[in-house]
C-alpha cells in the first residue's frame, strides 16, 4: 500500500493520539510501539504529549507491517483485552564480546569516529533511534563542531550486547551480521549460545 497521501494530510511530527488513528490500532498498543523502540521516537517523560513522533518512522512501520516483518515481533492477541502488559519473546543470546569483535573486524575499514549520518548507513538504524541511543548512554559520542560523533566500539559493544541482540526490529545490516557471526561459529567448531535468529 502506498502510504505518500499521509505526507499530505499530517505534519512531519505527530502524536500518539494520531498515531493511533493513522494506524488504526489500540491507544494500549500505540503505547507499546513506542516504548518498546518498535516506532522510534522522542520521549519527553511527561503525562501529557509524552511522544514525538517521526511521520516517516510511522510510514517505515505501515511498510514494514504490510511486509509481515513484524509478526514475529508483536505479541499476536496481547493487545485484546486483559491487564497484562505483553511481553516480546527475548532471542536467544549470542556471546557478546565474540559477536562485538566480529563487529569490530567487519568495520575494521570505517573510522573510529563516526558521523550521525555513516553510523546510520553502517548500521542500518534512523538518525532517531542513534540520537536516543546516545542521550541513555548506551552508545557513547562526543560533540565535535556541532557534529555529534559517535564511537565505532562503542556501537559494536551495544549491539552485541544482549539488549542490543533483542532490539524490537532489527535493521537489515544487523540481523545478517548475526548470521554471518553464527555460521562463522559453526564453520569454527565452536557452538554458538543459540539456536538460529531468523
């Protein structure tokens, strides 16, 4: 489904309540979306107009969800009712430090230091999600002449960790270095700390 019509009809940033409605889902399951990094956004903390929302990253989403890359990742019936909070299965985990320096040695030609703009095509994520990422502390960058520049190994560690292996959606580049990291394991005759991810 082409979704280009929503470009015309909301703003750049919009709210929960509107993300809701654009995809014509619950307010619980909104919520959850945004909590859980599925739709990246800006969260301010407060009671009322907690969420920022990207119009492109709820575009992204539609066009994932049409593609049924994230039927694996919603818990399905969670949302219809009851009072429990729906839980996404973990992945298995794999070895942190082996998996960062796998990371670390298919880098090896990038800088020490990124920009926003290479991590994001390195990694495969929103400039959004690196921003968040960064003001919680779990990818650690400086500010260099207005330019934020994030740190190669620091972004190896986080998405080798085990919260890193079990972000919600994982980009493209991320999942196939997971596989690439699990068949190198395999071909070594080392047994990896998990069942195959995908």
């Amino acid at each position: 489904m082409d979704y280009c019509h929503l470009r015309k009809e909301f703003p750049e940033t919009i709210s929960m309540d509107q993300l809701y409605r654009i995809c014509h889902i619950s307010k619980r399951k909104a919520h959850w979306l945004l909590e859980n990094g599925i739709i990246p956004c800006r969260d301010s903390g407060k009671h009322t107009r907690r969420f920022s929302i990207s119009l492109e990253e709820v575009i992204r989403f539609l066009e994932l969800r049409d593609a049924g890359v994230l039927e694996e990742v919603i818990p399905h019936g969670a949302f219809s009712g009851g009072s429990s909070r729906p839980v996404c299965p973990a992945r298995r985990e794999l070895d942190e430090e082996r998996l960062c320096a796998y990371l670390l040695e298919c880098w090896q030609d990038w800088p020490d230091m990124l920009t926003t703009r290479q991590t994001a095509e390195l990694c495969g994520y929103s400039l959004t999600t690196l921003n968040r990422w960064w003001s919680r502390g779990q990818v650690k960058g400086v500010k260099y002449r207005n330019e934020l520049l994030y740190s190669k190994e620091s972004l190896a560690c986080w998405l080798a960790s085990v919260k890193g292996q079990n972000i919600a959606v994982l980009s493209k580049q991320h999942r196939e270095w997971m596989k690439g990291f699990q068949a190198e394991e395999q071909n070594s005759g080392m047994e990896p700390n998990s069942m195959p991810l995908f």
